[in-house]
C-alpha cells in the first residue's frame, strides 16, 4: 500500500500580524501548504520561481535549516520588495520532516 | 511588428471592426479558441495587453517546461505558444496588442462592442474572455507616497525616449527591461543611476557587460542599495534616498525615476463588465462556459464552476464547447455537423491539408 506522504505543520503569520498553524507535507512547497490552507498568498506564477508573489520571511531561527537560496531565486527576489537577509519565495521551500514547525511570516508583495 | 508576432495579422490600433467573435486574452486558451472557433468557420479578432501572443506561458514561464499538456510530455511555454500558433495558422485571426479591453457595451441590435484603452473597437455577437488572471501590468513597488510621482516623475515603462532627455535619472530593476533602458537612456540623460538591490543581474549577460563598461567610464553610477524615500513636491522628484547595507541611507539627485520590477496580474476593467464575479472570476455553466449573460463566455484561468481546475488542458475542453455554442449564436440558421479532423474533407480543407 502507498504511504501516505507524512505530514509536516509549519506556522505561518499573516500580513495582519495573524498566526496561523497550518498543515503541510512533506515534499510540499511551503507555498502550496499556504495556499492550500486558504491563507491570501498570490503565488500568481504557480510555483515556478517566475513572479516573487509568495515572498515570506523566515524566522531568524530557522534560516540556517533552510537550504541556501539558488541563484534562480536570488534573481527572482530582485521583483520583490522589502527584501531582506531572511526573504525567501515560499516556493522554493520544499517541506521535509525536518522543517516540522518551521515558521515563516507573508511578506510585502505577496497579498492577492 | 517584430519577430515574435512576425507572421500574425497584427492590426494598428484606434480603427472599428466588426468580426464572429471579440476573444479577450491571447494567452493559450485564446489561441487555442481561434482554432476551435475557425473548424466551426466563426473569425475572431483577440484583444491582449502583451506585445505578443502566449500570456503567462510567454511572460512569465518561456523557458519553464510543463509536463501535462496532453500528447507532449515536455513543452516550455514558448514552445507550446509557437506550436498553437502554428496550429490556429489557417483561420488567420486578428490581433490587437498592447491594448487592455477596457470596455464592453451592447448595442441596440443586440451586438457586443469590446472598447480597448487605445480605441480599438472591436464589434461581434460573441465575447469570449480569455484573460487568465487578468492584465499583465508594471508592479508598483510599495514606497510610501509614491501615486503623487506617478506620470510625473515615477515610470513603469518608457513610452517616449525624449521624456528622459537632460533629466538626471534613476533606474531601478536588475533584468533586461531595467539594463536594455538604462544602455538606451545613458547618451541621453544628463545624469544616470541604477540601483539594484544585490551585485548581480538576470538580464542578458552582454546587457550587464555593457553597463559596467559604462559604470567604469564614469558615465554611470551603480547603487547596490534599496529605495527607502522619494523626496520631492507637487509630483516633481527631487531625490531618491537609497540605504545600502555598509554605508546606510543617502540620497540620489534625480528628476525621473524609471521602476522595473517585473509585471503582475491584474483583473483590471474586466471587473467592471457586470459578469457577477465569484472571487474575482467568471462563473460559467459547464456546458457552454457562458456567462450569467447570454453571449458572453469565459475560459480558462479566468472562469469558475464546481470542480474547476485552473490547469490549461482544462481550457482547451472549454473552448471546444464555447465554440459549439457560439456557432449557434452566430450563425442560429445553419446545422452543426459533428465531425473529427481525421475523416472530413471539410474540416481538412479549412486547415489546408486537404
């Protein structure tokens, strides 16, 4: 029987300051799990590190557990705005159960 | 007219026509419409903001592959623009580029006029929106106060060279619009800065060459910092005051800044078509995939019903079923045939293998 992938909750703070504690997966993006959970993320793109619409903020905690940024996305940040040192798209976050927990907060440019 | 629409009926704009069917979007379910429409010999003339066809595919994912189109494991979005192209090539369909449809009226004898911002007027019994997720448009960076600059000082896009002629000038961006117009515009202004938020550019490698031939003659400054303020009154800007890591905020002189962070989507005037939107989108029955308002059809990206999928396969499905129902709204006198493209000698001769 195929197994079903194993779940991984990440926390995800609004543009209003608002927390949300949503379900993931793994091998899900962290913006699919953000879209999927009906938070207002515009990801107008689709996930295909083409738009920087699902910028997020990653908890200074966490930002050395995070894989480096590629240089596709390092690029692509330069369409979003109020970039800073922890500016990710939260597309190129792929899930894993190691990022249980993981907290990211939406950033300017990714509200519908 | 350039290489990527060379070869397309593309129509100069403010002029009148009158056609079978107004598609607004020439994103790949528009194209794919032309061809559905065209085996039903219904003409259309399509309405886009882009200079070219293909929508999202073109703009925003050229180079990306897709792997669900149906029969092509791999296409890139160019490629699968330039092979629906190919296949809409026999109905001949007109473009209208670079315009947003900005309007939609009925006229008394029950005929759609579809206005665009440059006065295209484009009249048919069927309208069929098309427009994905909406108008590509420039993204706004979020820097306080910045809507009284706009058309004075602050540009999205250059539409006249000699608005920057002698004027001390900042550009931002790192991508090919932001480097092709700082090379163009570096003979003419009398000053001219580019501020990119980190030392390294996505535009065309002989693009970035070029303009650090120009930083290294002095005849260009570069600015590896973010824009924080616009200083200035009564719309004229006066500087810019940039902030970057090591040496904190200062100011640039400039009369003109030029903001090139890419575009979005944007529903636009779409909004205002009485089309009792639902989120933002179209709801349509699924048989049809008309409207609320007989005539007006919408597929794709920019259409709802229970079970959507905003996937392009699902438009191709859609537009087929529009056609059939278009055809019987343009033409309510004639009998549709149903007929495959393997065995009808007429089908064979509109695509011009028979």
């Amino acid at each position: 029987m195929e197994q079903l992938p194993r779940p991984v909750p990440i926390v995800v703070t609004d543009m209003q300051g608002n927390v949300h504690e949503i379900e993931g997966a793994d091998g899900w993006r962290a913006m699919e799990a953000i879209r999927d959970n009906g938070l207002p993320i515009k990801a107008e793109c689709g996930g295909a590190c083409a738009c920087a619409t699902c910028h997020v903020y990653v908890d200074p905690d966490w930002l050395s557990r995070l894989p480096a940024r590629s240089e596709e996305e390092e690029e692509r940040l330069g369409d979003a705005f109020e970039v800073e040192e922890n500016s990710r798209l939260s597309c190129q976050i792929l899930l894993t159960p190691e990022l249980e927990g993981l907290k990211l907060t939406l950033a300017p440019g990714s509200e519908p | 007219m350039n290489a990527l629409t060379s070869g397309l009926n593309v129509r100069e704009p403010g002029e009148v026509h009158r056609t079978d069917v107004a598609v607004i979007g020439a994103g790949p379910v528009g194209l794919f419409a032309i061809f559905e429409l065209g085996l039903l010999d219904l003409k259309c003339h399509l309405i886009d903001i882009l200079d070219r066809p293909g929508g999202q595919c073109t703009e925003l994912y050229p180079e990306k592959p897709i792997y669900d189109i149906p029969g092509l494991p791999v296409v890139t979005g160019q490629e699968l623009t330039d092979r629906l192209l190919e296949q809409s090539r026999p109905f001949g369909a007109a473009y209208h580029l670079q315009q947003m449809a900005a309007g939609l009226e009925r006229t008394p004898e029950g005929i759609w006029r579809v206005t665009t911002d440059l006065g295209t007027v484009v009249e048919a019994k069927v309208v069929v929106i098309a427009a994905g997720g909406g108008s590509f448009v420039p993204k706004k960076p979020p820097i306080p106060g910045i809507e009284a600059f706009e058309g004075s000082s602050v540009f999205y896009s250059v539409r006249r060279m000699d608005e920057f002629r002698g004027k001390r000038l900042l550009i931002a961006g790192g991508g090919d619009s932001a480097l092709d117009w700082t090379l163009n515009l570096a003979p003419i202004a009398s000053e001219i800065a580019l501020v990119h938020h980190r030392d390294g550019f996505r535009a065309a490698p002989d693009s970035v060459n070029k303009m650090k031939a120009l930083v290294a003659e002095d005849r260009l400054k570069l600015h590896i910092a973010k824009i924080k303020r616009l200083n200035g009154e009564g719309g004229q800007l006066s500087s810019v005051t940039l902030e970057a890591k090591d040496t904190g905020e200062f100011d640039v002189p400039c009369d003109r800044l030029l903001a090139f962070y890419g575009l979005t989507m944007k529903l636009g005037p779409i909004a205002e078509f009485g089309l009792n939107l639902h989120e933002n989108l179209v709801p349509v029955d699924t048989e049809k995939f008309e409207s609320s308002t007989p005539g007006l059809f919408a597929i794709g990206d920019i259409n709802w019903y229970p079970g959507k999928l905003k996937l392009i396969l699902s438009g191709f499905h859609e537009a087929a079923l529009m056609a059939q129902a278009a055809k019987r709204i343009v033409h309510p006198d004639q009998r549709v045939i149903f007929q495959y493209t393997t065995s009808s000698t007429s089908l064979q001769k509109k695509l011009g293998v028979a």
